[in-house]
C-alpha cells in the first residue's frame, strides 16, 4: 500500500509540473546527497537510529498520543482530546518561497508570499532536519492532496 501510494505520488506531482510548467530550480535537490530519489529516511537526512512511527491507524496512534502526550484523553463520545500547546494554527504571514526563474513571474509576491533566497532555504531546511533528529519519534504518512 505505500508502494502503491509513492508511485500515485510520483504520478501527481509530474503530472503537476507538467501542467503548471513549473519545476525545481537547476542543480537543486531535495536530498542531503543531491541525488535523485530517496530510498529511506536516511536519504533525506533523517538520522538512522530515529524512531519513525510510518502510516500508523487511528488505533496505534490513539496509543501513541495517551502513552506519551501529557494530558490526552478520551472523550465520553471516543474522540480523543489533546492540548495542542501555546502556538496553534497556521502563519500565512511566514511563507517564503525561494526566488528562481522559471516561476517568479507567476508566483503573487507581496503580503502573504515572501522572497526566500535559496542560501536561506537550504540554511532553514537543514535547522528543520537538526530539529527532526533531535525528536523522540517521528511520525510519517504517504499522503497528497
């Protein structure tokens, strides 16, 4: 079944650039070792000894959340109820998207999208990875909308 759903995946997102014309800058990969596709976690920079809970049910995930997030509980009506913390939400005004040709004409610059250049980005992604690492566990789903 995630076989199934990367290759719907791969699918979706040539059949995107296909009809946006839009693709990923010259010379830019999305894997530490600027390779073409990754073959596990360890590819992306995910480090191999991280716990990674991969397209769990509902079940295992409720068990997740009463196990180990303080203050989880089950609802009278089985929903479960959870303190999300402080910073809830999104932040339309924290979207930067990296300058390149190929797309910067087409891409509504100005409140909500800002310009990002691409030092910045790599610097941002590798401080998200830091960050993942340093997680007691990650929880992953194949997943595309």
């Amino acid at each position: 079944e995630a076989q199934r759903a990367r290759a719907t995946n791969e699918v979706l997102t040539k059949t995107l650039a296909s009809a946006t014309g839009l693709s990923a800058p010259s010379g830019f990969s999305q894997y530490p070792s600027g390779g073409g596709k990754a073959q596990n976690f360890e590819d992306l920079g995910i480090a191999s000894d991280q716990d990674i809970v991969y397209n769990a049910s509902t079940p295992v995930l409720y068990e997740y959340a009463l196990k180990y997030e303080k203050g989880t509980v089950i609802t009278d009506t089985g929903a479960m109820a959870a303190f999300s913390g402080l910073k809830t939400g999104r932040s339309p005004k924290d979207k930067r998207c990296v300058v390149e040709p190929s797309s910067k004409d087409d891409i509504w610059w100005g409140p909500v999208n800002f310009e990002q250049k691409e030092e910045e980005f790599m610097l941002n992604r590798e401080r998200a990875i830091d960050y993942l690492n340093c997680q007691p566990r990650l929880f992953v789903v194949d997943a595309f909308a």
